[in-house]
C-alpha cells in the first residue's frame, strides 16, 4: 500500500506541478500581452497660445490716445472758473472743457461747442478716476444717454449726474438758457428750467475716488447707458485735442490751473471773438508763428546796416584832397618857394578872424573926438 500511495503523490505532485507551470506561463503571457497592446504613450496635447488682445478704443480714436493711455500719480488741478461763450450756430452741443496728462503734466482742453455726429445722441464727458493706485482717464463718448462721468461738476448742464443743458425734441435740439449760454434771438428752440442747479466754484474737485476725490457711483440709468452703443469723438474733436496740446499756455505749470482759454465758440479757433479765458488767468500770449517770423525779419535788418557804413567809404573817398596835398608835396621837393606860400595862405585866414576884432575899436571913439577940436 505504500508503495501505491507513493506512486499515486508522485504522479499527482507532477500532474501540479505541470498545472503550475502552464498557469505561471499563461500568467505571463498575459502579461506580455498587456504591456504589447497598449503600445507607446500618446504625444503630449500641443501648447495652444492664448487669443490676442482685443483692439482698444485707442486705434478707433487716435486723436485722443494720449487721454486713454493717460495715468498719473498726481491727482488732476481744479476745474478753473470761467464763462461758456454763447452756442455758434443752432444744433452745436456743449462738451465741457477738462484737464489732459501728457508726459510734460496736466494740460487744459478747453470747452467748446460741437456739432453731434447724428441726431439724437449726447455727449458724456471723460473723467479722472483713481484706480490701483493711480489716476486713470476715462474718455468721452456720444451715445442716446448721458452715461457716468465722475460724479463731476463741469456745469452748463453737467451738474455730476447726467445732463440737464437741453435734449432732442422732434428731429431738433432744445436749449436750456437757464444754464447755457445761447442767443434767443437767433436760436429760437429753447426752454428754460430753472430746478437745474449750476453750481459754480472757484476750485471744483476734478476726479473721482481717491483723497479728495468726488465719493460718486453709477447709477441705475447711468449703467443702462453703459450697455448702449456708444460713438468715439468726432475728427474734429480730436482736431481740437491735438490743437491744446500744440499750445505751451495750455500746459498747467505755464499757468497755475488757470488757463487763458478756457473756452472756444468753435472747436481748435483758438483765437479771435469766442475765445474766453479762466477767471485769474494770465494774459493771453502772442501766438508762436508770429515770433518765429521776427527773427527771420531781423537778418535783412542787419543786411541794411552793414550798407550803410559802405556808404560813409566812399564818402572818404571824395576826402582825398589830403592825397592831393601830397602829390603837390612831390613837386614841392622840386621847388621849395611855392611850399612856404601854401601853409602861409591857410595861416592867413585865421589872422583876418583877428582883424574884425579891432575893427569895432577905432569906430568908438578917436575918430569924433577929433572932430570935436575944429
């Protein structure tokens, strides 16, 4: 029975011993076959470069970008004290004047009337606002609503909140008179509403938010006419940007936050009827041109009076007598006689001026006494 029994365990430790070994095998054929099937890594996904900036509001308004890129770390001067000058022709809106930054510092942009680019829009003014620690400009923009400025009061109809200087009625445009400035005998489409309050102070806070700064949110409206189509400023206002910005006197270093235009009838006429200055504004400069033309005067100038010392030489000239006594100076050599006879004739006329002189004595008194004795 042993011997069967061993033979039977033998048999049996072969037969799992083959199971085993055809188990291990098909474990690693398995194996082989999973890491064979996957095959290499995918490629890491490309690198996609974020999308491009969208294009500013400056490439639109290049007349102006000097006012969009504009930050500083000074706050803006106060607004100055001035009269707005009377509206030029029927339809022209008022944009209030305001202070620009360029690298020379703040400089003024006066106010002035402009003709709207269609019907039926207003116009909102920029504003100075302090944000991350600077002072940053919002540009002006026409729109159907008056939208944010500040908070600021540019009065004339710009009291801080929205705009009570006139509004469109009909296809036309009515004036407020009771706060701006327009000839009713020539423009005849106007109203007056005295509950617009034009405030008018010597030193008017000119930017929002920061020490000093008008304390102002947006309003209700005011974010509705955000979400509006909005039309960046005319050519001709940017004309008359680059026109202030062109001007030294404008510059608030030249004059103290006083400008001496402080207001134009037309857009970029800085000079002639319209022009109004800042209350305390130094006088009015002659324009550049004209100076730059005095110095080119001055050389034809110089020109004429290096002619006139030519002019005494040859007046020297005639004077050569002198020479002339010389040539008979030659011949005096060859005959001396003549020459004491020339300087005793100029010696003579002085002894004549003596002679007069005792001329008047005998006339006094020898002559009568004479006659006196017979």
């Amino acid at each position: 029975m042993s011997k069967t029994s061993d033979k039977f365990s033998r048999i049996l430790t072969l037969r799992v011993a083959s199971l085993t070994s055809l188990a291990a095998a098909a474990v690693l054929a398995g194996c082989v076959a999973t890491v064979r099937v996957p095959g290499p890594p995918p490629p890491p996904p490309a690198y996609v470069p974020p999308p491009a900036p969208a294009v500013s509001v400056q490439a639109e308004a290049p007349g102006v970008d000097v006012e969009v890129q504009a930050q500083a770390t000074e706050p803006p001067p106060p607004l100055p004290d001035y009269q707005q000058p009377p509206c030029p022709e029927e339809g022209f809106l008022w944009t209030p004047g305001y202070w620009a930054f360029s690298t020379a510092g703040y400089y003024w942009i006066p106010g002035t009337w402009v003709a709207p680019p269609q019907v039926g829009v207003l116009w909102t003014p920029g504003y100075w606002g302090f944000v991350g620690g600077v002072y940053r400009f919002n540009a002006g923009y026409w729109g159907p609503h008056v939208g944010f400025y500040g908070g600021v009061n540019y009065g004339f109809g710009y009291g801080g909140v929205g705009f009570g200087g006139g509004h469109w009625e009909g296809g036309g445009y009515r004036y407020n008179t009771a706060v701006t400035n327009v000839n009713t005998t020539v423009i005849h489409n106007t109203y007056v509403n005295n509950t617009v309050v034009n405030n008018v102070t010597v030193n008017k806070v000119s930017y929002n938010g920061g020490s000093g700064g008008v304390a102002a949110q947006p309003t209700p409206q005011e974010r509705a006419a955000a979400s509006e189509t909005h039309i960046p400023p005319t050519p001709v206002q940017k004309a008359h940007v680059q026109e202030a910005i062109r001007n030294p006197q404008l510059a608030a270093k030249a004059n103290g936050g006083h400008p001496p235009i402080a207001a134009t009838a037309r857009p970029a006429s800085f000079t002639g009827p319209g022009v109004v200055g800042a209350k305390g504004a130094p006088p009015l400069k002659p324009v550049v041109p004209p100076a730059a033309h005095t110095p080119l005067a001055s050389p034809p100038a110089a020109h004429t009076e290096t002619a006139p010392p030519k002019a005494p030489a040859p007046a020297a000239h005639p004077a050569t007598p002198p020479p002339a006594a010389k040539a008979p100076a030659t011949p005096a050599f060859k005959a001396p006689p003549p020459r004491p006879t020339a300087p005793q004739r100029p010696a003579a006329p002085p002894k004549p001026a003596a002679k007069p002189a005792p001329k008047p004595a005998p006339k006094a008194s020898k002559p009568p006494e004479k006659g006196e004795k017979p």
